[in-house]
C-alpha cells in the first residue's frame, strides 16, 4: 500500500506511544516485582506473561497504525518511545507506584485494626475469666491456653 507522508507520521507517532504503553507495563512489572520478591521460577514466569502481553500489544499498536505492515519506522517509532519513557518519566512513575502501594497498605492496614478491635477487645475481657476458672476448676492452666492461644487469629505479634 502507498503511503503519504502523513500516514507515515501518524503510524511513528501511535508506535512512539505504543513503546511508551510497553514501558509504562514494565514499570508495573518492576514495581509488581519489588514489593512481592519473587523466587526465581516465579520471576521467570512473570518475564515471560511480560513479553507475551509486551507482544500482544506491540501488535495492536502496529495493526492500528498501518495494519500490521511491518516498516522501520514502525520499530523506530516504538524504540524512541520506549527510550523517552524511561529517560524522562520511569523514575517518577516507580516514585509513584510505590507511593500509591505505601498509602493503599497503611489504609488497608488501619481498616484491619478498626474491624479487629472490638473482636481483640472482646478477647483479652474473656481471657482472664477462662483463666481464673480454669485455675478455680482445676483444669490445668497451660491446656486451657494451649486451646485458646490455638485460634491466635487476634493475637497481637511481639
């Protein structure tokens, strides 16, 4: 198919943000990969469902900019945008992602505590009941603890 040179152009510019939606991808990965720290078999599995997303959408951006004609522009276009992503926006968007976890795991992490209280709180009133019972009846201390310290759901950790 003939080309004029804007089509050329709008083609180099959807590979450019394509290269940059490939590196936006990967920044997740690595954020992904940084909080999680993956054991070899798993970082090889994540590497490979990467490049085969990556493949996917190297693909789609190629079809919707030319369809699916392979031309050197094409890979130029996708390799300067990945180049300009990672050269000018990467640090901020891993400063951000990661900021966006610390923030989600502390607001998760006082929702947990605002839900656990009344339970914890229920449990330490019943724990030194059980035990002075448990003390008056006879039944041996430790067993009685072994039985309720078995379910240490609400168990505060030192």
């Amino acid at each position: 198919m003939v080309m004029n040179v804007q089509s050329q152009l709008y083609s180099f510019l959807v590979m450019l943000y394509g290269g940059m939606i490939i590196a936006i991808l990967y920044d997740v990965y690595k954020v992904i990969r940084i909080i999680l720290k993956p054991n070899r078999l798993a970082t090889d599995i994540g590497d490979i469902i990467f490049w085969i997303l990556g493949t996917i959408v190297f693909i789609f951006f190629l079809y919707i900019s030319n369809y699916a004609e392979i031309r050197f522009y094409s890979f130029l276009g996708f390799l300067i945008g990945i180049l300009l992503y990672n050269i000018l926006l990467s640090p901020f968007v891993i400063k951000l992602l990661l900021l966006v976890y610390r923030i989600a795991k502390n607001i998760f992490i006082k929702a947990y505590k605002i839900v656990a209280y009344p339970f914890i709180a229920v449990y330490n009133m019943l724990i030194v009941p059980i035990r002075y019972f448990s003390k008056m009846m006879g039944i041996p201390g430790k067993l009685v603890y072994n039985i309720i310290s078995h379910f240490n759901i609400f168990k505060k950790k030192k």
